[in-house]
C-alpha cells in the first residue's frame, strides 16, 4: 500500500463490534475482564488502548517501521526514549536541537550523570572524534528548529553503529511524507505529533517508532510506568488529521516555495533560510534524503527585535505564535519564544538572531499569504 492509503487505512478497519467505519473513541479508563487476566487485549487506558492503538500502527506504518508508540506529548516521547540510558552514558547531540530537548537535557539527564557532547552536525568529523568508549546514542534533529540546518542521516547513522552508538531522528519538521529515516539507517523515529502529523493546532502529541524489538519493549515499559499516554480523544483528533498528512505536506511545500521566493527579493530582508533553495548548504543531502523540503521558512529581517515587532503587529493572516505544522499559517520569533531557554551565547552561534523570524507556511490561499507578507514588511 502508498502512503497516502496506509494513511487512511492502517489500523483504522472497520469496527469488529459495530461495524463502525471510522475508529471509535474508546473514553474509557478500563475494560472489563470475563475472568481473571482473560480479557479482549484491553485492561487498563494507561497501558493501551483501542484508539492510541489505531494511532500507534498508522504511525509505524507511515515511517516504515514495526513498532509505534504514541505519547502525551513530544517531549513526553523523548523522555521515554532517553530512558534507555544509564548514569554514566554518553550521547552525542547536535547544537541545534528543539528548545525543550535542551531543557531536558540540562535539568533532567545531565543532573543524573548521563553524559553530553554538543557538536556541529554538518561536520561529519566533528561527530567522530566526539566518541568516547561510553556513547551509547546519537541524536539527530533534522531540518533543524528554526534555522532547517540538514543533517545527513545516513552517514551519520553509519559513522555511529560502526561505534556501536543507536541513532534518534527527531522528525518533526519533514513528517514521515517526506523523511523516512528508519529507511536510511537510524534506529528510533520520534516526532511532536502536535505539528504536522495532527496538523491542525488543536491537540499536544508525540510518538516513537522503531523496529528493534529489545528498545521497543524498554520503551513501551517507560511508557507504561510513567503514563505520559494521550487521550483517547487527542489520539482519535491526529488520527483525523493523520489521514490528508500527504495533500497538507504537498501543499505546505508549495505554499513556503513561493514564500522563501518572495522573501528572497524583499529588500527588508536580510536572508531567507530554506533547503529547497540550491544556494542552501544542505541542499544535496536534503534532495537525497528528503522527498520534499517541508512547509517552514526562516529569515532574518533588516534590523532587531523592534522591526520583528512592527512586522508581527502588522500581519493579518499569519499568528504570531508559538508551535508549527497547522493548516494555519504562523509566525515566530524564536529568539525569545522557542529557544529562549537556550544561553545566548549558544543560541547566537547556531544563527538564532534578534532579527530571525520562523514562518510556518500554512495552506490558505497563497495570494492571500504573499499579499500579508508584503503589507507587514512594507516601512
Ligand atoms: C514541538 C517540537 C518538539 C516538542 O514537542 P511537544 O509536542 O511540544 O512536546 C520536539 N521537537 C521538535 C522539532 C518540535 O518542533
């Protein structure tokens, strides 16, 4: 089956007890056993149930992979994945990642003696000689939040199981219509199903998917143990919004194209950031490993903070908010909305500028997307 069917269809058959064409929501905290331990598959909402279940296999199905777990949140499913570590490990990470993944970091996995290394990611050697005898995982966000740096997660995934290190792709930003990485060599796909894969801003989410059995099972047990589960609503709103993830991505693609064009001849602007563009450095390895270039686009504006202001109060159609990935456009000033835990110091050289501002190219009308971009960008 394509993707645009799994989409629809995996895990989503026809209801056994009713015939219900589309998932029901199971609102249930529990399930009633005939006898001792002899029940349906179904015991307990926090350890699994009918509708997350749907989710789960859609998800596994969308990126290729035989295990999907779906989470209360993002960053709910990256905690469960950093469970598998132990006192002493050490984990290679890019020094461009998301916001909270860098809080996590800092206030609940550094304190507990897990080990970290930030490396440039675009530097294959700078990744290599960031190994020690301890490192046991590598994470990788790609495109990166919010300047879409391109890592390449093949080589990188090489380079690591060749130092026998497992290798996480965060992929938000490409969703599995564009980015498989599990296809090209990593071994555990997270997301903020928030984003894209929900795609209408109106749920948290996060899911893991992978294939290696061993890691499935630490995983589905921290899950089970810390119960950071969605509920059976938030799972039956993205599977909704799971099944038009192709024509929303196709569409989102086409939308920020002609954004970044625009951008790139308005003379407010300083520099327009999208790896669709040949000029952009990861272009090659996005082309390779992308089907698609994805529907955010970063600029920076002429001047600081008080132009991003005046560009944001001016702007009718997109919304000056925090998250990405919906029908909706919206704008972002990253600097102090998602990476204001980030020191500044560091936020500065991964390129997060007073003056960068990050679209999330939405699916209106691209007239009408054009038409609120130039009103705001005009002094
Ligand atoms: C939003 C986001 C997260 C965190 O997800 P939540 O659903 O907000 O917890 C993680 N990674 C990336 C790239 C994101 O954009």
């Amino acid at each position: 089956m394509k993707f645009e069917t799994k989409a629809i269809w995996v895990g989503q058959e026809a209801d056994e007890a009713t015939g219900a064409t589309i998932v029901p929501i199971y609102q249930t905290s529990t399930f009633s056993q005939e006898e001792v331990n002899k029940h349906k598959g179904y015991e307990y909402s926090r350890v699994a149930n009918p509708t997350r279940t749907a989710l789960d296999k859609c998800l596994a199905s969308l990126e290729e992979g035989q295990y999907g777990l779906s989470f209360a949140s993002g960053l709910a499913a990256e905690h469960a994945i950093f469970t598998i570590l132990r006192p002493g490990d050490h984990v290679i990470v890019p020094e461009d990642m998301y916001g909270g993944t860098y809080r996590i970091i800092k206030e609940f996995l550094e304190p507990f003696n897990i080990k970290f290394s930030f490396t440039d990611f675009t530097d294959l050697n700078s990744i290599s000689s960031a190994f020690t005898s301890s490192t046991k995982m590598v994470w990788i966000e790609t495109p990166t939040n919010p300047t879409l740096k391109i890592f390449d997660i093949e080589e990188i995934s090489k380079l690591s199981h060749s130092k026998n290190a497992l290798v996480v792709v965060d992929n938000t930003f490409a969703s599995p219509f564009f980015q498989k990485p599990l296809l090209c060599g990593a071994d555990i796909v997270v997301h903020s199903t928030t984003k894209y894969i929900n795609g209408h801003s109106d749920i948290i989410g996060g899911a893991v998917v992978l294939n290696n059995e061993v890691l499935y099972k630490k995983i589905l047990l921290a899950q089970k143990s810390i119960g950071a589960v969605p509920s059976p609503f938030d799972s039956w709103l993205t599977l909704r919004g799971l099944k038009t993830l192709a024509v929303r991505m196709q569409q989102h693609e086409k939308n920020a194209f002609m954004v970044a064009r625009f951008l790139e001849k308005n003379p407010n602007v300083e520099k327009v950031f999208f790896p669709g563009f040949e000029s952009h450095p990861g272009h090659d390895i996005a082309k390779k490993q992308m089907s698609g270039f994805g529907g955010v686009v970063s600029f920076r504006i002429k001047g600081g903070l008080k132009e991003a202001n005046d560009f944001f109060r001016k702007l009718k159609i997109f919304q000056l908010a925090d998250s990405l990935g919906g029908v909706e456009s919206l704008a972002n000033y990253s600097a102090l909305m998602t990476h204001d835990y980030f020191p500044e110091q560091l936020r500065k050289k991964i390129g997060v500028t007073d003056n960068l501002i990050r679209l999330s190219v939405g699916i209106e009308h691209i007239d009408d997307l054009l038409a609120d971009l130039q009103n705001a960008l005009n002094k």
